[in-house]
C-alpha cells in the first residue's frame, strides 16, 4: 500500500493521458468511416502507422485496467476479462469475413463467389487459424524471452526473480490450471472439426458451453489485492466505486478504440501487402492476425518485463482459451444469421488441413505446460515447429505444402502423446486442479 499511496500522490499519470492522446487519431478515423463522415484519405502505409498506434494506446489501457480490477474480482477473473478484451480485433476481423461468406452464401447458394475469386468462408478460418498458431508458435516464446530478459536485468541489479519468473523458465501459478485443463477440452473437441464437411451450429453450442464452463470456474476464485505499481497502483487508491467507474471506463474505451479501427488496420496491412504482389490468402492468414494479436502480444510482454511472467503467459493462455471456445463458436453462428442458414459454415480440403494443424499444435502446447512451466526447450519446439510451417505456407506450392500440413500435424499429435506419456502424473493434477480443487487451496499451494 506503500506504493499505491505515493502513486496518489504523484495525482493523475502523464502516461495515462499519453496513452489517450495516441489512441485519438485513429479512433477518430475509424469512427469517422463507420458514421459515413467526412474524413482524410491516407496512404495505407500512413493508415497502418495511425491505427497500429491506437490499438498500441487501447493495449496500454487494457494491462492498467486488468491489473487494477484485481482490486475487485479474482487474478484469473481479471486475466480472462482482458484476454477477452484483447481478442476483440480478432473478433471483429472475423466476423467481417463470416458476413461476407454468409452474403454470398444466400446470395449463390455457395462459398464460392460466381467466375471464381477468393472464398470467403476460406478468408474467415484462415484469419482464425492463422491468429491461433501466431499466438502460440510466436507469442509463448517471446513471453520467455522477455522474462529472461527482465531476470537477467533483475539479477545484475541485485534484486530478486519473482516466484514465476527465472532466465529460461517461466512459471505458472496452480490457479491457471483451470485455463489449461479448459483448453485441453477444447482443443480434443477441435481434433474432430477436420472430419467435418461444415461448421455447424451444434459445434457452437459445444465451445461456447465450454467456454462457459471456464468463465463459471475463475468466477469461484476469491480476489486477492494485488501488488501494484504505476498507473495500476494509482487506479488502485480511488475509492471503491470511484476506481471501478475508471477500471470500466478505461476498458469500455479500449475495446471502443479497439473495435473501430482493428479491422482498418488489419485491412490496411492487407492493401500494403497486395501492392506488392503478396497473396491474399496468406495475407489473410499471417498479416492480418499481426494486427489483431498486437494488443494482447504487447500486454503479455508488459508483465512478463515487470516480472509478472505468471501473468504473462497466464494472459495469452487465456488469449488461446477465449480464441479456442468463444471465437470458434461464434463464427457459425454469426454464418448462420448473414446467410441465413441451418447448414454451417462449409469446409473444403483446405480448411479441413488448417484446422487440423492448429487443433495439433494446440494439443502440442498443451501438452508441453500441462506441468505449469515453459522452459527455453519448450518454447523453442513451439517457435521451431511454427516457423516451418509458416516458411512452408509462404514458399512451397499448394500441393506440397498439403503434405507439409499432414507431415507437421502428424509430428504435433506424436510430440504431444511423448509428453502426456512422460508427464501423466502431471496431466491428472492438472485435470483435477484445473477443474475440481478449490481455489483457495491452489493458492495456499502456490504460496507454499
């Protein structure tokens, strides 16, 4: 409380209003072009620059707010609330792609747009798969790296890691168990999508239940005061109702910034790519996500270099979570209603394999934390493995490139056997920690 009080007293952060001033341009852009009013065109390079800095801007708001609302409401409440925020532009680029399939679904009885063209219902998944293995394949590793950096750092300046925080290793509290062992549910009902021939609203209800589910158990953790520094820790001295007035203000701010101009910037990466002769598939796939993953990439790495690396990782871990039930689910649903349609979302060869592959790398990941820990070794895998299919994806033709997906796939689902086999005692504590032990007692554990 030390900390919180001299926060107060330094009165309002500069870096608060900073932030707000960043995130003004490009909200005021992309709310312009929502309303139909009148505004400055701009190169898409100049449109990137603008909108990339507000969704910069919205991501700082989102990590002082999630850590203040600690205050309030449970550590992996407040987790899972920001990750929730944070993949709001994976949300809406989307569902932009899902309208756009369902429009000309109705309008053509099929995905596929008359004298050929791109399938929107293939943009769609592609932006989800792709998002998906970025945020595992790239954003894991690099919370490792930025917490073995700030050990590092912390130890040449004399001070002590933190419990979840060691050059080469980060830890997770027994808590997050729960985001785990969801996941793990999740992505074992997601190995069935690739034998599917459509998405349908029965694999909605399924995800969304699950998500759910995850939702009903971090509502049953207690909150604890946090340990707050900065602008959390002056969010943290407002009275009661003030302090959450401003928690609720910052994130309703956010996810407005957020929503009005991720899906221009992710459109504006995608117009820079095409002048260079990129394709639009792949743009779709890895640019896009760039855009929609930044916020949460750039919190994520915000913990990890204030040695809050449990937090870290907890929040992309939730990121995976929210993106693995909810996004999924929602996407045949958001189909069904732009079509409108009982038949799903369609699924062609190509969309079967990407989803495959990210169902594989999911149960990968999971099977390399299912001991709570994310060592150098195992983020290295998670980056070696993602950094050939995405150098796959970009240089081989799409027949060869099929096999790769098949071959990699195949390699995920015996890598991830290997570690569930060598590590089942640590599978069965994380099942039960993460979905039936009291959190109370895990915290007791964790402190102990």
């Amino acid at each position: 409380m030390v900390e919180t009080r001299t926060a107060a007293r330094r009165g309002f952060p500069v870096r608060l209003a900073v932030a707000a001033l960043v995130t003004a341009p490009g909200l005021y852009l992309g709310g312009a072009d929502y309303l139909g009013l009148p505004h400055p065109a701009m190169p898409a390079p100049v449109a990137v620059l603008c909108f990339g800095a507000a969704i910069v801007g919205a991501a700082f708001m989102l990590s002082w707010a999630a850590e203040a609302a600690q205050m309030d409401i449970s550590a992996g409440m407040a987790l899972a609330f920001l990750a929730l925020l944070a993949v709001l532009p994976e949300y809406a680029v989307d569902f932009v792609f899902t309208l756009r399939a369902g429009h000309v679904y109705a309008a053509h009885g099929t995905c596929v747009p008359p004298g050929g063209g791109v399938n929107p219902c293939s943009m769609a998944l592609a932006n989800m798969t792709g998002a998906n293995r970025v945020l595992v394949g790239v954003g894991w590793p690099l919370v490792v790296l930025v917490a073995s950096l700030a050990a590092w750092r912390a130890h040449r300046a004399g001070r002590r890691d933190s419990p979840s925080t060691h050059v080469g290793c980060v830890r997770l509290a027994r808590p997050m168990a729960a985001e785990l062992a969801f996941l793990g549910i999740a992505t074992a009902y997601s190995l069935t999508l690739p034998f599917r021939s459509s998405l349908t609203l029965l694999d909605a209800a399924v995800f969304v239940l699950i998500f759910v589910g995850y939702v009903w158990r971090l509502a049953t953790a207690p909150a604890e005061p946090p340990d707050l520094a900065g602008t959390p820790a002056w969010l943290g001295d407002r009275p009661k109702p003030g302090r959450r007035r401003w928690v609720g203000a910052l994130f309703g701010f956010a996810a407005l910034v957020i929503l009005a101009t991720a899906e221009h910037f992710a459109q504006g990466l995608v117009d820079t790519g095409t002048s260079l002769g990129v394709d639009q598939f792949l743009l779709v796939q890895w640019v896009a996500p760039l855009a929609s993953e930044s916020p949460e990439l750039i919190v994520a790495c915000l913990y990890a270099w204030r040695l809050k690396a449990s937090e870290s990782l907890g929040t992309l871990l939730s990121s995976k979570v929210n993106q693995w039930t909810l996004l999924v689910g929602t996407i045949p649903l958001v189909f069904a209603l732009s079509a409108p349609t009982w038949h799903g979302l369609p699924l062609d060869e190509h969309q079967r394999l990407e989803l495959l592959i990210t169902a594989a790398q999911s149960l990968f990941a999971v099977s390399v934390l299912v001991n709570l820990g994310l060592t150098v070794s195992g983020a290295t895998a998670l980056l070696v493995l993602f950094a050939v299919q995405f150098t796959a994806s970009l240089t081989l033709p799409p027949d060869t490139n099929r096999i790769v997906v098949i071959g990699m796939s195949a390699l995920y689902l015996l890598l991830a056997a290997g570690q569930f086999a060598r590590r089942r005692r640590s599978v069965a504590r994380m099942v039960r920690d993460g979905l039936v032990t009291p959190f109370e007692r895990l915290e007791r554990a964790s402190t102990g």
